[in-house]
C-alpha cells in the first residue's frame, strides 16, 4: 500500500474513526519494551537486524531498555522522497514515545525525571561501515541540571551531555568530530588531565562551553535545545546516511544489494558512566577468532557508547577481570550467554550496559567470525546438539575456506619478532608498511603487497584496509573497529601492539629505538599477535581437525564429483590430500618447457617432414612417459583426463634473434632458415588459429607420440599393479568428423602398444566442449566422444567473443557500470554460455546416455559456478588443488539447497 498524501474526506462519523482500517495500512513504527514486542526476528528485512532482534530479546525476557524500530520501508521512502520524512511519521514517533515514557516511568524532555534516548541505525545486515549512533537525545541546559540531581552526580551529568552535542554535531550535522577532539584535548591539558575520566564536572561544564561554541560556529545554528527537534533530525540523519558514501562503498565491497535501507532504533538510555559501578561492553558467546567455547568479551568501567569499539581506552577482559569487579555482573552476564545460545543456536555478539549494578543488553546479532572459527564452531556445536551437521555445513562459506588453505608461517622458520598485539584475525602476512587507509589503496593498486599500520582504524579507513594484506594497529582491543572489520573478511590483523611508536607523517614505526619505513618488509602472524622483521617462510596447509570433519560431512551430502587440475605428480598428490577424485584436467604443453624438452620440441617444429619430426617426437617420448607414469601412480586408481597438445607451436619458438641463432647453429640450420620457419607459424589471431587439434589433424604424429605415451604408461603401471583409468582428450574440437579422423589414429596407436606390452587397459576418448559449435552440435559429437568437458574459459571467450588476454581494457567499466554483474571468466555466465552448457550435456546425452560430463574451466573452483554445474546435472567439476576443498563444500551447499541432495543416482 502507497502512503496516501492526501487525508481522505471523511464520509460519515463511522467511517471517520482514527483506527479506520486505511489509516493503518502503513504501520512504520514497532514499539518493544516491558516483555511485549511487535516486531521479532521475523521481521528482519523490515525492522533491520538490530530492531528484529530488540524485539526478540525483549520477548525472551532479557533485559532491554524500552523503545520502537522505524521500519527500513521508511528509509526508502525518505530516500525517494527527494529526503524528506513521510507524512505522519513524527505523529507515530510520538505516539510510539509515550508508550517509552510509560514502560520506563520517565518523561522525555521533563526537568524532574527526564527520558534520554539513543538513536541508532540498523540495516537488515550489519555494517561496521557506519557508526551513527547518538546517544544521550534529550538533554539540553535544563534537562542536564534535573540529571544532575536526580543521580546526584553532576561529573555524569555534563559528560553525557557534552557526548550528546558531539555526536550530534559530528553524525546528525556533519561536523568534523576532530573540532570536537581539538577542544576536548585542549580543555584536558589545560587541567593536566590526561585520561577523559580525569576531567572533573568544572572540566566537564567547560568542555560543553567549547563544544556548544564549534557547533554553532561550523553549524550555523546554536544547539537545538528542543528535545523532539534533536530527535527528529537525529532519526533524519540516520536515514541520510543510508545514502551517504561511506555506506555506499561498504555495500560494494561487501556485494550488499537488494536492501530498501536501514531501520532507526530510538531506545531508552541506560547509562554505563555514571560512575565505577558502572560500565559498558561488548562480547561474543565464544571466540570468534579461534572458536574455542569460551566466554570473549571486553568492558569499561565508567564509560559509554562507543568507547569500547573505538580503542580510546583499552578495555579489560571480562573473562580475568569482570568478577573482581562486579560478581554479580559477572554471573549475569554468563547466564544471558547460555541463554543467548539456546536460543539463536549461534554464536552471538551482543552489547551490553550494566548501571548501578543492574545489567541491560542493548544489542545481539550473530557473531562474525573468521573461518577458523567458524568451522570449529560449528563441529563443536553438533557435538553439543544445538544443531545438525547439515546446518553445520551449510554454515561454512566455501568462499571463506581460502582462508584455511593459505599459506601460513613455516613453523620451523626463524622469527625475529620486534612488537606483539592481540591477535585479532588469524592469518600470516608479509607486506610493507603504508601509514594511511590512502596509501594503502594506492601502492596496493600499483601491485604492491603493503600492511596497513596505524594507530586505530575508523570506517573511512575501509578501502584501505581492504587493499592491504595485512592490518597492525597499536591501539584498540579485540573488539576494535580494525578488529571486526578484519575478522569479517578473514584477513590478517594485529590490535593494540601498544609498544609500537606510529608516526605517520614522517612514515615511520619505531620499536626499541630501531624504525621501520615504507621499503621495509615485515610479516605479522594474526593467530599469536607477533610482529616480524623480514618475510618469514611459509608453508603449504593441510586439511585436519574440525576442517576435515567438515569436508567429511560435506562429502556425505554431494552428489557431484570433483576433480582437480593438475600438470605435476607434485600438485596431483597435493590435490589428492584436498579430496580430489580424480584429474580433470592435466595438460601436457607444460610439460615441453623444460630445458632439454624444449630444444627437442623445436627440433619438431623445424623438421621440413614427416619424418624428422617424428625423429624429434621420438627423441620427447620417454619424457612424456614418465610424466605420466609419475601422475598415474600419484593418482592411484583414479581417472585421469589427459589433454591433448594445446596451444600454437609458435609458442613453442624463440623469438630473440639470440635465441634463434643459436637454435640454429645446434640444428645445424642457417637462421634465415629459423627465421623463416618463425614467420611463417606467425598468426594474425592465434587463440583462433593453428591450435588444438587443428595442429593434431596437420601433423597426427604428434598425436601419435602422445598417445603412445600415455598407452605405454599405463601399461606400464598395471604391470607394477597401479590401476589406471586414462581419458584422452582432444582439445577445441568443433565436429564430429575431427574427431573420427583423430580416433582413428589414437586407436591404432593404443591397439598397436597393446600388442607390444601384451597388457591392455582401458581407456576412454573424449573431447572438451569449448567452441560454441561443438555445444551447439553436442549429439554429433557424442556419437564419437565418450566424455566431454566443458573448457569455460575459451567456451566463455568465444561465446562473448571477448579476448581473455584484453579483456581487462574494458571488462571493469563493465563490472561498474553493472553491465556485468559479474567476471564471467570468474563465475559461469548462467543465462548465455551456460545455456549452452545446458544444451551440451542434455544433446550429449540423448546421444550416449552415459556420457561423462564434467567442467575443466577457472569456474570449476567457483562456488557460485559449482551451483550451477549441479544444477545441469555435470558429474564432476575439477579445479585447482587448493580450490578442491571449496569445490567439495560449495557442492554440498548445492546438495542440500536443491533438497537434501543425493537427488538423482548418476552414473
Ligand atoms: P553499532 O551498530 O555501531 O554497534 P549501536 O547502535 O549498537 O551501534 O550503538 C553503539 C553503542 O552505543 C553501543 O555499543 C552502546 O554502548 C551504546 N548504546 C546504544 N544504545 C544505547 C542505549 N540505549 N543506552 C546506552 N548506550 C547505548
Ligand atoms: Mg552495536
Ligand atoms: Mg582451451
């Protein structure tokens, strides 16, 4: 229903009623408080993920200050509104205030016993991108003496009240929180007070002289001292700020789309400074770093708001430090984890405020955790029943596992280590040092592998710490602004290296006397917090512990197969670790590079006929043999599809006059003759030109070689009892009558080295689908093929006709002017090449029904990609090694999306 603009006449004393059905069609504001809420968790999309679940705490009885959620329809709606609030809005904001005032017995604006609130934004996702939160709405020169008196404490008094006209000017008006810092720095000094909770009331009282003074001087305006104009501009600004940059660029980062905006939370303030009874935190149900079940949070003592986050002071542990403080606190706090968990059936970071003793939460959502954590997570929670294993896997992000498979610090290496933090995201980096979020971004643009220090981050600060490989602060706690931010991306981070001296004009961090510039290299390791000089070695992961657990029960669910691809026995083993069932793709043009192979390689290029080039061929035959021997035996049993010579052998030449002199001096050749031979393999266009089994039906000698090889291996390890399941490939097949011509010639090869050895083994012979003829004529080549695969990467290229070697000339104004939504050589291009996938594999099987359909291309490791080929029905995706596990996770998640899984018995 649309907002009427215009009140309809009333028509008769009935109809007229204020409860009049269309008067209440757009219902904008969900009151919770004293055990009632008319939202609740269901209600995310409209009442944002903070509002949804105020709601939801308040129902389960936990204790939450009194308040009402403005719905996120309404962000829009101002937002299309050209910025202006909807009609009606500030009427239901009243309304919806007095019932506050009643639940919480204070009256908003009343000099005897004032209501303050706090006004805070909350999108359906988090985002640590914006901090507009006001605090304190509702004082002014009045209201701030009746809170004097009432708490008999006029220090807190004018400290909430000196907060309040900061936040205000700084969120809801724009103006430059440094002005504020500036006065409070100086009002500070002036005293010789060194922390904010050494200034005293007269400190306090002339630190909001000052503030008023900059307000008014950048604003324009005095301070307002109405309290609902404070509130209706403080509920604006949030609105605002939906559409503001900051919060604009975090959703790109963080791909956030399809959200109508964020929702404003007006709640009673309940306050943590009002003296050393007092404090306020933040914590998680477990660690969210290394997901050990252990009770994470940090506080401060006579404090508010964003103190905590912001790393002013650095806060204690609650763990060591609350019960010496506050046992009752301490145990209330505990009891709200258990009861946070049993009812979420997650981790949870929430926010609490304890007041006089009394504990309020003001906040909970599901933790962001790095995948460490959240793997052990969620194997600890089946453990626990508090939930199942597919909702264990499904709560594994494929994409995040990268984490897991990077490299980290060789154990064994040696460490210099100059500075140590809190270890706030695990992870090794080796960078060198940028002192702004700027600088960062710009030397990590030119290639750069740079850490980003500095003494605390702030949301303007995102780009930067996204382009850095690394993030060190030197203040800051574990719940530090860099900490969360860092955590939620998985990327390395140190906090609160207090030792470390960050001067970030002359460039420099300076530890023991000894600095460190931006040409030096340092590495920082985030699972212990240590600091190092130099780039310490690092090693190869392996999959062990809840991580294997994980991939096991992920196992349990799929129905695709993956494979990987590999040239080397080394990366086969490596894969196999990872849970590869087998090689997808494994070419051969790798292989010639070698020194000694490559001259042999010439050789058979410059041969004038048939038979010095297969003089030269013979001479690369036992190489390839024993290639293949090596991946057969890594491989064990499993299938291994092995590609056919693929690129143009003008590859394969030297193009230094050099080089090709001294190529022909050791072929006994004139260089005119070499030279010749060069320009006449040169081609106009040679991604589609001689190459693929073009060059195979040219000369099928070379075939031939191959073949043999791969017959003679084979043979081979089945007389040393290695089961082997070769799959000859040809490459950038287009016809049914390429293909016959090369079989041909491949089972004549196979047939005669059979009789040679006097074994057999079985081997299939196939094609890749990567010209969009071969996918569109899929039947016609399945009358010969036994299997296909589909090469994404040129079927993507010639699809779009997109090169990939330019592509980057205009594909990312493609991406930002969202013609694109996405790299489709990075993630299948569902509706267009892969229909013709589609296409493939349903005419491939009409053709032959057991015809093996798997995907060799870059997408093969993609999770959104892995999707898609379950969804057409592939039998195998094969990627990566290092992306095996992502592939066998994300294949799962398809699994159970589409319904449990295990949906059709393939064959
Ligand atoms: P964010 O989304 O950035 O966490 P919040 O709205 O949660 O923003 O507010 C930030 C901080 O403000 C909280 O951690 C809390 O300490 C303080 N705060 C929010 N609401 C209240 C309240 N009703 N009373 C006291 N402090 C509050
Ligand atoms: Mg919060
Ligand atoms: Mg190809």
């Amino acid at each position: 229903m649309k907002l009427m603009t215009k009140p309809k006449p009333k028509k008769s004393a009935v109809r007229s009623k204020p409860s009049a059905p269309k008067e209440k069609a757009i219902k904008r504001v969900y009151f919770f408080g004293a055990g009632k809420a008319e939202g609740g968790v269901h209600l995310k999309d409209l009442l944002g993920g903070k509002g949804a679940n105020l709601a939801d705490m308040t129902l389960a009885k936990l204790p939450v200050p009194p308040g009402f959620t403005i719905t996120t329809q309404t962000c829009k709606d101002y937002n299309d509104l050209g910025q202006k609030l909807p009609r009606g809005l500030m009427d239901e904001v009243r309304s919806n205030l007095a019932k506050v005032e009643k639940a919480s017995g204070k009256k908003f604006g009343d000099v005897r016993n004032p209501l303050l609130v706090a006004v805070r934004s909350g999108a359906k996702i988090s985002m640590p991108g914006m901090m507009d939160t006001v605090l304190n709405i509702g004082l002014n020169d009045h209201v701030v003496l009746a809170m004097a008196q009432l708490t008999n404490n006029e220090r807190f008094a004018y400290d909430s009240y000196r907060r309040l006209i900061n936040m205000f000017g700084d969120t809801v008006m724009g103006v430059d929180h440094e002005h504020f810092e500036h006065e409070l720095t100086e009002a500070k000094h002036l005293r010789g007070a060194k922390l904010d909770t050494d200034l005293d009331t007269d400190g306090l009282k002339d630190v909001v002289a000052r503030y008023k003074k900059i307000y008014e001087q950048h604003v324009g305006s005095p301070f307002p001292e109405n309290p609902m104009l404070q509130l209706e501009h403080a509920i604006e600004a949030v609105f605002k700020s939906w559409m503001g940059d900051r919060a604009i660029h975090y959703r790109q980062i963080n791909d956030i789309r399809g959200l109508a905006g964020t929702a404003v939370n007006v709640q009673t303030m309940v306050f943590g400074n009002m003296g050393d009874d007092c404090a306020t935190g933040v914590a998680f149900t477990r660690n969210p770093s290394t997901g050990e079940n252990k009770f994470f949070g940090e506080f401060l003592v006579n404090a508010q708001g964003e103190d905590v986050v912001a790393g002013i002071r650095t806060p204690l542990d609650c763990a060591t430090e609350m019960g010496n403080w506050s046992k009752k606190g301490w145990q209330e706090l505990l009891k709200v984890k258990d009861l946070l968990e049993e009812r979420y059936k997650d981790v949870q970071d929430f926010e609490f405020t304890i007041e006089k003793g009394t504990l309020y939460m003001l906040q909970t959502r599901t933790g962001k955790r790095n995948t460490v954590a959240a793997v052990k997570i969620a194997v600890d929670m089946v453990k626990e029943r508090l939930i199942d294993e597919k909702t264990a896997v499904l709560r594994i992000d494929p994409a995040g596992l990268d984490q897991l498979l990077h490299p980290m610090f060789d154990p064994n290496a040696q460490r210099i280590v100059i500075a140590k933090g809190l270890p706030a995201s695990p992870g090794a980096s080796v960078g060198k040092p940028a002192f702004t979020a700027h600088e960062a971004h710009e030397r990590a643009q030119n290639g750069e592998k740079v850490l980003l220090i500095r003494k605390e981050t702030s949301p303007e600060d995102v780009q930067g710490m996204h382009s850095a490989v690394g993030i060190l602060t030197s203040t800051g706690g574990m719940t530090s602004h860099a900490a969360v931010v860092a955590r939620g991306w998985g990327k390395c981070c140190i906090v609160g290296a207090g030792a470390l001296q960050i001067d970030e004009k002359q460039k420099t961090l300076t530890m023991n006397g000894k600095s460190y510039g931006p040409h030096d290299t340092l590495s920082i390791d985030g699972s212990t917090g240590e600091v190092m000089e130099g780039s310490v070695p690092m090693v190869a992961p392996g999959v062990s512990g809840p991580f294997a657990i994980i991939m096991k029960w992920a196992d349990k669910l799929r129905t695709l197969k993956v494979r990987t691809n590999a040239d080397t026995p080394a990366d086969a083993a490596r894969a196999r670790e990872f849970g590869a069932q087998g090689i997808g793709l494994c070419r051969t043009e790798h292989m010639f590079f070698d020194a000694e192979r490559i001259h042999n390689m010439r050789e058979m290029i410059l041969a004038t006929d048939t038979e010095g080039r297969k003089k030269a061929l013979a001479k690369l035959l036992p190489y390839q043999r024993e290639d293949f021997i090596g991946i057969f035996k890594a491989m064990h049993g499993l299938p291994v599809t092995i590609r056919l010579l693929d690129p143009p052998l003008h590859e394969f030449l030297p193009h230094t006059e050099k080089e090709q002199a001294e190529l022909a001096h050791s072929l006994g050749l004139s260089l005119d003759q070499v030279r010749q031979r060069v320009a006449q393999l040169h081609e106009a266009n040679p991604m589609l030109g001689h190459r693929g089994d073009r060059l195979a039906v040219t000369y099928p000698e070379i075939l031939e070689m191959q073949v043999r090889a791969i017959i003679e291996a084979a043979c081979e390890c089945k007389k040393l009892k290695i089961a082997v399941l070769p799959e000859i490939m040809i490459p950038l097949a287009g016809t049914k009558a390429e293909l016959d011509y090369l079989k041909k010639y491949t089972d004549q090869t196979a047939q005669a080295v059979f009789k040679e050895q006097g074994v057999k083994v079985p081997y299939l012979y196939g094609t890749m689908i990567e010209v969009p003829r071969a996918a569109v004529a899929a039947d016609e080549l399945a009358q010969t093929a036994e299997f296909f695969s589909f090469g994404t990467n040129d079927l993507t290229q010639m699809t779009f006709g997109y090169s990939r070697d330019d592509v980057n000339s205009f594909l990312p104004d493609y991406l930002k002017k969202e013609i694109l939504r996405y790299d489709p050589f990075q993630t299948i291009d569902v509706d267009g090449v892969g229909q013709l996938v589609r296409m493939a594999v349903q005419k491939g099987r009409a053709a032959r029904d057991n015809i093996k359909c798997g995907i060799c291309g870059e997408h093969g490791g993609d999770p959104k990609s892995v999707h898609f080929c379950h969804e057409v029905g592939l039998d195998y995706v094969s990627c990566s090694p290092f992306r095996v596990p992502i592939a066998r996770l994300a294949a799962a998640h398809a699994a159970i999306s589409d319904g449990n899984g295990k949906k059709k018995a393939k064959k």
